[in-house]
C-alpha cells in the first residue's frame, strides 16, 4: 500500500494466479487502526475479494470472517500483514493462535507477504527499533533466516543488525524501503523494487567480519507489457 505506487501490491496479486483473488488484511501490528485498514479497501476492494481480521475488534471483522478466523484465512489467496509494533503482533497472534494458523495457510501455498513488521515477522529472527532500542525478536520462522527492514533508509539500523549478526543472529537478509524479497519456500526466488534505486542485501559473517553481498534488485516499473500477436 505505498501512496501513489502500486507496482509491489500488483505484484503480489500476480502470484496469485487468480483473476480476482481472495485477500485478506492482518492490521495487528497497528493496532487494528481504522486508517489502515480503509486504506487497505481503497487499495484492494476494487480487483479483489477482500477481507480483514481484526483481533482488537472483532465485531468489524465483518460475517465472512466472524466465528472461524482459521477457516478464513487458510482460504485466501493472499495475506497481506500490515506494518507496526512486531513485538505486539507476534505476541497476539501467538495467544489466539494464529502462528500455527499461518504456518498451515504457508504450508497450503497462500501467498503471504507485507511491509515492515509484515516482513520480519516469517523469519526465525528479525532485528526490529519500534519504540526503543534495536532488539532481537524470534519471528514465525518459516524462513530460516534473520530479517532487517528499512535498511539503509535508517542507517542506524543497518549498523545495528551487523552488530546483532555479529554476536550470533542468524544470517539473513536486509532490504531498502521499496525493495522485496521474493520467497518460494525457504529459497529467495528474486527481489524486485517498486523504486528504482531500492536495493536488498545478504547480510553474513565471513571470517571476523560481517560482510554484506549486494543482491540484483528488478525494478518492476521498467516492465513491459508482452508485444500484441501479429
């Protein structure tokens, strides 16, 4: 949902292979604030089936979703998780049980994907600043790898995450504002920007340092549509 830049969510409604796929908002990592989720509609209610679950408000999560939030989104196309607080997300959904939920709807071929917390939250571990100091934070863990968001927009953070590798965060992988990393399974598949300078790093130990290898990012708005037929 980046203002005025749809090309990542596009993207990610490709993966679907659906026509008008099922898609499904977590805002938990806000809160549930309304103003995330109205632009979550504004963004998808149009070319999708789109829905939302709310665990701080559940009597808005709407008939389709009230009463089975498991049988819900283990039916969607595509989870979409909002960015914010990591911590609290991960602590709510681990008390309602929706970790083993997404696990399930992960293992089904749902794709899943989002921003910010909704990226550090499907890896073992994520260095996260919300509200305070850097701090490790164990994730869902579908990826076996560590996660740093906003990388070199907030320089802080990218020293920060050579520190935590450092003193024994599991390797991982660092990306820009802009930048997403594309998994199929536990294998990075590509990276693609929605900004043409966005730029994606593996970030690992290497004799007594930590090095990072610059990963080769498609910046999606120099796609082209394919040529008519003759």
């Amino acid at each position: 949902m980046e203002a005025g830049n749809p090309l990542l969510d596009d993207y990610v409604l490709g993966l679907t292979g659906a026509d008008r796929p099922r898609v499904c908002f977590l805002p938990t990592a806000s809160g549930d604030a309304d103003h995330y989720v109205v632009r979550f509609y504004r963004h998808f209610a149009g070319a999708c089936e789109a829905s939302h679950v709310s665990l701080f408000r559940r009597d808005r999560c709407g008939q389709a979703v009230e009463g089975d939030i498991a049988g819900h989104l283990l039916a969607q196309d595509l989870i979409y998780v909002g960015g914010g607080d990591v911590v609290s997300m991960l602590g709510a959904w681990r008390a309602h049980g929706l970790d083993a939920v997404l696990r399930r709807a992960w293992r089904r071929g749902v794709v899943m994907c989002g921003p910010s917390a909704g990226s550090l939250c499907w890896f073992a571990e994520s260095l996260t600043a919300f509200h305070g100091a850097p701090r490790r934070v164990r994730g869902l863990g579908m990826l076996p790898f560590s996660n740093c968001v906003h990388y070199t927009n907030e320089p802080e953070r990218r020293d920060e995450y050579h520190r935590f590798v450092g003193d024994g965060m599991r390797p991982g992988y660092a990306a820009d504002d802009g930048a997403a990393l594309h998994f199929r399974g536990e294998e990075l598949h590509r990276v693609v920007g929605s900004r043409p300078h966005a730029k994606a790093y593996r970030v690992g130990p290497v004799a007594d340092e930590v090095a990072e290898t610059p990963l080769a990012v498609e910046y999606l708005g120099r796609r082209v549509a394919e040529p008519a037929a003759a």
